[in-house]
C-alpha cells in the first residue's frame, strides 16, 4: 500500500512536469526568460552542497558565455565609435563559426554581417570616453572544462584591436544551459528509484512521503563546464517506531 502511495505520488509529479515547460514558454513571451539559465560565479563548495538534496544529476551546459566590455578614449566621439565599431569587425571576422558576439543587456542578439547595429554609448563618469558591452558565446563540446574557458579567453584576448579600443573582461565565465527542465524526468526516475531502495532497506513498517516533486529544476555550478541539477524535494520517513511497538 505505502509503495502505491509512493508511485501516485510521483504520478502526480510527472503530470505536472508535463504543465510546467508551456507555463516556462508563455512567461517567455513576457520578455522573462525561463527556457535559458545563465550561471556566472564560482563552484558550489562542499557546506553549499550539504543543502541540496541527496539526488541530483550533474548535466554540461549548452555553451559558455563571456562578458566583454570595449572601451575607447579617442579625442572625437565619432572617432571613438568608428574604432571600437572597427574592433568589432575585426572580432566577427577571427570568430568564424565557433565564436559568436552578442549584444543586449536584457535579451541578447547575435551580431552579424557588421557591427554598426551597436549603439556606442558615451561613459557617465567620463565624457571623453566611449564604451559597449558585449558578450562572446561558443557552444561546450569535448574535452576538459577549464581549457575551452581558456580558450575562450585567450581567443578575447587575442581580438584585433582599432585606435585607442581596449577590452576589459571580467573573471568569470558564465555557463548557459537551454530549458534545464528537460531533465525533469530523468531526475525524478532517479528520485523513484532511490525511494524503492530506501523502502526496500527499511522494511514493510515504516511510511515514506516525498515532498515538492512539482517544484521547478534548481541548479548550482560543479565545474567549468557542468551544473548540478536537483528538485528540492523533501523525504519523510515515519511510522517505525509505532509499528515497531505493535510488533
């Protein structure tokens, strides 16, 4: 009977897995973005993990995303946006097809065919100074993690600059992972079968209850190139000691 219970329960978890993705693509077209996630910062450390839940699985992104910021302080503004226009260019034509050089703070477009799509902006806190942020993105593939950052960087780096243009890039590199919760069923089979196991272990006395299965996929980043994903559910185990005592 507990074992029915169980399997209802993760029934019902599966049906709303199913509901949650149209919920992620109508929100989307609200301009907040639930299909992609974006993770910048540090590795998860061993007292973060200890809060996330037994099971999780850990998945490679889709690709990795640098932040780059072009600067220039030639005389004349229109020199300013000629030369970091310039830089662009010459960065689209070093990308070929791994690279792709992206512009926007709230959606980002890739940039194609030339760069005068990019609004320069002048600094607020200096006037002789011209500056845009943009963003250089290449798909994850073989091999290890910290080399295809490395990579990245170096291929930064590297760019051809015009005039005065200099780039500043930050020390992170993000991680980004196109609708995490395609694995929501692989993740909650895995949950399933760890809670066969538990109620095999414990026996026929005791009652195991799962909790917040139709919550949304969390994610922490385990390596350059990885994230662990994981449902914040919650086991209960009850019950042992009262049949125990019948017994």
């Amino acid at each position: 009977m507990r074992m029915i219970v169980l399997m209802m329960a993760l029934a019902l978890a599966l049906a709303l897995a199913l509901a949650l993705p149209v919920a992620a693509v109508a929100e989307n077209q609200n301009g907040n973005s639930l299909d992609t996630v974006m993770v910048t910062g540090s590795r998860i450390s061993y007292r973060d993990l200890l809060d996330t839940p037994a099971i999780a699985i850990t998945k490679k992104g889709d690709y990795l995303m640098q932040e780059i910021d072009l600067v220039n302080d030639t005389r004349s503004e229109d020199g300013r946006k000629q030369e970091i226009h310039a830089t662009v260019d010459r960065m689209l034509a070093q990308a070929g097809s791994r690279y792709q050089v992206l512009y926007g703070d709230d959606y980002q477009a890739v940039v194609g065919g030339s760069a005068s799509q990019i609004d320069i902006e002048v600094d607020s806190k200096r006037p002789d100074t011209s500056r845009v942020k943009l963003y250089v993105r290449t798909t994850i593939g073989e091999g290890p993690g910290d080399s295809q950052v490395l990579e990245l960087r170096r291929f930064i780096k590297g760019a051809a600059k015009v005039g005065r243009t200099e780039i500043d890039m930050p020390a992170e590199t993000a991680i980004g992972m196109n609708k995490p919760e395609k694995y929501r069923h692989e993740l909650i089979a895995a949950i399933a079968a760890d809670s066969r196991q538990v109620e095999q272990e414990l026996g026929s006395g005791c009652r195991l209850d799962l909790e917040g299965l139709n919550s949304r996929i969390e994610w922490e980043r385990v390596s350059a190139v990885e994230l662990l994903l994981y449902i914040p559910y919650k086991m209960k185990i009850t019950d042992c000691v009262a049949t125990a005592a019948k017994s």
